[in-house]
C-alpha cells in the first residue's frame, strides 16, 4: 500500500499545481503560510516548510514584509557556454521533448555557405527540431553541420539526443561565436514555436569550432516571453 506523503509535500504539490498550470503566474502573490496552515489542517511550520522548500528550488521568492511571490522562471540560458538544452530543461525539475522537423542533407545557398565557411552547393547536413519544455516550445533550433567533421550526424536518433549531444561527442568545442537580436517571426515559425507573429523573439546565431575546424551554423529562435539569455563576467579590473 502506497504510503500517505508528508503533509508539507501536499502544500508543495499543491502550489505547484497552481504554479504549473498558470493559476499563479509570474510575480502573484501566494497564501500566507497561516492560511496555508488554516487550509491543510497543519501547523504554521509544517506549511513554512513547504514554502521554504519551494524557494530553495527557485519556484517563490520572499519579500519582507510583502509576502511570497511566484518567481519567473523562464527558460534561460549562458551566452559563454554552450550546453545541452534537454540537460538545462532536466536541471529545472521539468520534462523535455522534442519534435524533428527535418533531417536531411541539402546543397548549401550563399548563407549557409558564407557561415559554414564551405563553398556554394556544397553538401551539409540539415536539422530543425522543436525543443519542448512541460510541452511547451522554447526553442526552434535550425542546425547546418559540415559532413566532413560529424559523419554521422543525420543517422542520429534525435528523439533521445540532441544535436549538441551529438557535435560534443564528435568533435569537442573549442571556440564559440554568439550573435543575438530581437526579431518578429513569420506565420510558420510563429506555429512551431506556439506563438503570435506580434511576439518578439530572441534569435542567436551560434557557430561553434573544434580547432580549427568550422563545424556548425545554427539558428535557435527562443519566444521572448519564454526565454531569456544570461551573461556574467567576474574580476573586472
């Protein structure tokens, strides 16, 4: 017989129930811990529990004085690292998937070829999935890869691995370029990604190189009321 769970897990599952599901969103303020308490027959500390777990794992935040507040917690990531988005969204407590789109070899046109540094009508390799985070779109990924370094690439099961998996294991970053502006996308973007063509979104341009070796071009287009970039630098001088 499954065994009753503690009662400041049911407070928490709770809260995160309403959190999940939009009942509180970003910056709404939730019951106090002595209505809490009130609501699930528990003690004040039992529901302070509950809360302070809660805000250890980055879903409340409190303010003296104020209360405790639902934090946004938008998917983010650096912009000096280049990591495994299914890893970043696992990180978060919550599920990734995605949808493939394409998977396929195609003859690169002058801006695939300028960015992969290849000629006009080489062959590369061409991915565009869908990453999903609870379900929800928070990034299109469109990948150009150079066959010479990753082989392989297009016999990749990208329901189980990630592009970024699949260049890092092959041939191990050494040198990254980011470039990031704010764009409107087209109708069909905007279907893929669950959003409005009138939402901003954040596109980044990403080549990344093993040596000397150009190996990818990509394009990740993350809707900006879902997503942000984060960028730190220590001992300034």
């Amino acid at each position: 017989m499954a065994s009753t769970p503690p009662r400041y897990r049911q407070i928490e599952e709770h809260l995160l129930e309403h959190i999940r599901s939009g009942a509180y969103p970003a910056h709404h303020q939730i019951p106090a811990e002595e209505q809490l308490a009130r609501d699930f027959g528990v003690s004040r500390m039992t529901a302070n529990k509950a809360i302070r777990d809660l805000v250890q794992s980055g879903y409340l935040i409190r303010q003296p004085g104020l209360g405790t507040f639902v934090t946004d917690r938008k998917a983010e990531s650096s912009l000096h690292e280049v990591l495994n988005i299914a890893a970043e969204v696992r990180s978060r407590g919550n599920a990734y998937r995605n949808d493939v789109i394409r998977c396929e070899a195609i003859e690169a046109d002058d801006e695939v070829a300028l960015n992969l540094g290849v000629r006009l009508g080489t062959r590369v390799f061409h991915t565009l999935l869908v990453h999903r985070e609870n379900d929800v779109p928070i990034q299109l990924e469109e990948r150009f890869v150079n066959p010479k370094w990753v082989p392989d690439y297009l016999d990749t099961d990208f329901s189980r691995h990630t592009p970024n998996e699949v260049l890092v294991a092959a041939c191990p970053i050494s040198d990254v370029e980011h470039v990031v502006e704010a764009v409107l996308v087209d109708p069909r973007t905007a279907t893929w990604l669950d959003t409005a063509t009138t939402t901003p979104c954040l596109l980044m341009i990403r080549r990344t190189w093993s040596d000397e070796h150009l190996i990818s071009y990509a394009r990740l287009i993350h809707p900006g009321d879902r997503y942000k970039l984060r960028s730190s630098m220590r001992n300034l001088r």
